[in-house]
C-alpha cells in the first residue's frame, strides 16, 4: 500500500533505532544507563524522529549516533566500575586519562559532554576537537586498543573489522588486503595467511574473526558463489575497492596510514627487516626504513622467523 500511495512511506531504520537503545542499556547499572538514555534520548532521538518527519534519510544519522552512544556508553561503564563515580561526578582527569589511553573513536564522547553541559549534568569537564596529527602513526597503546575494539566491538561490520585487522597487525596495505583470495588462508593448527613469499600465523581470538568472514562473505548473491576474493565486491568477479574500506575505516575514527606505519614499525623491532619484508609483501629498503625508523639497525642480524 505504501508502493501505491495508499499509505505513507514508514522509516525503518528509525524504529530499528528505538528497539537498539533499548537492547544496549537493558542490562546496564542505573549509573550508566540514565546518563546514556537521556543522551539517546533527547538528543540523538529528537532529531532522527524530525528528521524521519520530513522524509529524510535516516541511516547515515543512526549510524552516527550509535557510534557516539557506544562510546558514552564504554565511558560511563569504565568511570563506575574504575572510580565508583558518576557523569555528575565526573572530573576533567577522568576525561583526559579516557582519552590518552584508547583509540581515537573516543573523541566521539564529545557530544555528549557538551549535552551534559547544556543540560546542566556537569558543567565542569570538556573535550575539545581531536587535532590531526602531523606524522600518521598510533602508540604501541592505541593500536592494542584498536585491536581489540575490531575483534570485539560493534563499530564495524564483520569484513571491515577483519581488513582492519589486516592492517594493525600486519601492516597490509588496503590494496593487497582487498586482492586477497581465501585460496592465501590455510586453517590449520595454527592457521596461516600468505601475503608474500611465505605464510604468516594468524593468532587467536583473529583465527576465529577469519573463520566467520570465510563463512559469512558479504555479496555473493550479486558476485556469485565462485567468487575467490576474500572481500567480494557487488560485481560478478570483481573485490572490494580499497577506497570503500578506507571511508569505512574513517567513519570509525582509524588511520590506515597510521595503523599500518605503526604495524611496520613494531614487526621490524621483533624480527629482521628482510624476513618482515619477505612475509608481509613489501621491499626490503621500505622494511629498513622502518627499522632506522624505529630505532633499530639490525646490526647484528640473525635469522629469525616472523610470528
């Protein structure tokens, strides 16, 4: 009925909204969930609901602002279950250690300071714009955060956080992550992935995040069945492009250039640049580069197998 006019067209992805807030705060202690309902709820809510009203595109909003009530979310988890305090009782520190400790996807918490602000929750802490860095690279502490909020989080969907896996742990560019066959993974014990002239062990909980793409390939009804890419595109034969999982990984707040110089940087630390460069497909001049880079000359080298 909507199709012929008979009804007006219904928003669907706001009512999906609705039931996700829900889900998200059910089991969550009265500390955290009344802070994070009324950011849900009065800010983000009120204007996916105007927006739905005039007949806009709702998705690209949702998406935004569930993103920004995960990360109030982790925060407010963290602050009662670390201090015992509260949003009213939250200090500008507990805001700056938040911040310097995890990944950049933090700075999302913004918003809701500025709410809490102007609805008078706390008045007293702020967190400014995230200023870009001059040199792209992350700490040693941001890219385990990443880690881990890829292997476990809800930012991204399955192919995405599996790419940028890819990349925090072996520094592969998006161009060869996206021309990977699911021919170059062998799961044995353990599994393997080969990017260069030998394997590579693909370590647990990652083994099992590669276990569900390899199930669960996105596109394969458009792409079809035989397709041998491990990120099949929307087209019959053809990947991904590198360019979607870069705007894909941006929306989320990571850096690939960061993530991978970092990568690069820690691999020829543990083990020769030659062997880094022979595993991981790059040159070995850009694999001692990285080491000069990093500190480390390598003058004493010794073979060493890559882990």
């Amino acid at each position: 009925m909507e199709h012929h006019g008979l009804l007006p067209p219904r928003d669907r992805w706001l009512p999906r909204f609705e039931q996700w807030i829900d889900d998200k705060l059910i089991d969550l202690p009265a500390e955290v969930a009344r802070p994070a309902r009324h950011f849900a709820t009065w800010h983000h809510l009120r204007r996916i609901r105007a927006l739905a009203d005039t007949g806009g595109d709702t998705q690209p909003s949702v998406r935004s602002a569930k993103q920004e009530i995960t990360e109030t979310v982790k925060f407010l988890s963290w602050l009662w279950s670390t201090y015992g305090r509260t949003i009213e009782t939250c200090t500008q520190r507990d805001v700056d250690q938040w911040i310097a400790t995890g990944p950049t996807t933090r700075y999302t918490l913004r918003t809701f300071l500025v709410i809490c602000k102007r609805d008078r929750l706390n008045a007293t802490v702020q967190l400014g714009h995230r200023a870009p860095k001059t040199s792209p690279s992350l700490t040693q502490e941001q890219r385990i955060a990443w880690i881990r909020e890829l292997l476990t989080g809800e930012c991204e969907t399955l192919p995405y956080r599996v790419a940028g896996v890819l990349i925090l742990l072996y520094a592969q560019p998006l161009k060869s992550i996206v021309r990977l066959q699911t021919s170059s993974i062998v799961d044995g014990n353990p599994m393997v992935i080969t990017f260069g002239k030998h394997p590579v062990d693909v370590p647990e909980p990652f083994a099992q995040l590669v276990r569900d793409l390899l199930s669960h390939r996105t596109n394969l009804r458009t792409s079809g069945h035989g397709n041998p890419w491990l990120f099949p595109g929307t087209h019959a034969g053809d990947h991904l492009h590198p360019d979607t999982i870069m705007h894909r990984l941006r929306l989320i707040g990571m850096s690939n250039l960061g993530a991978r110089n970092s990568a690069l940087d820690d691999l020829v630390l543990e083990c020769p640049p030659p062997i880094v460069a022979d595993a991981l497909g790059y040159s070995h001049q850009v694999a001692f580069h990285h080491a000069e880079r990093s500190g480390e000359t390598w003058a004493r080298y010794a073979g060493r197998r890559i882990r």
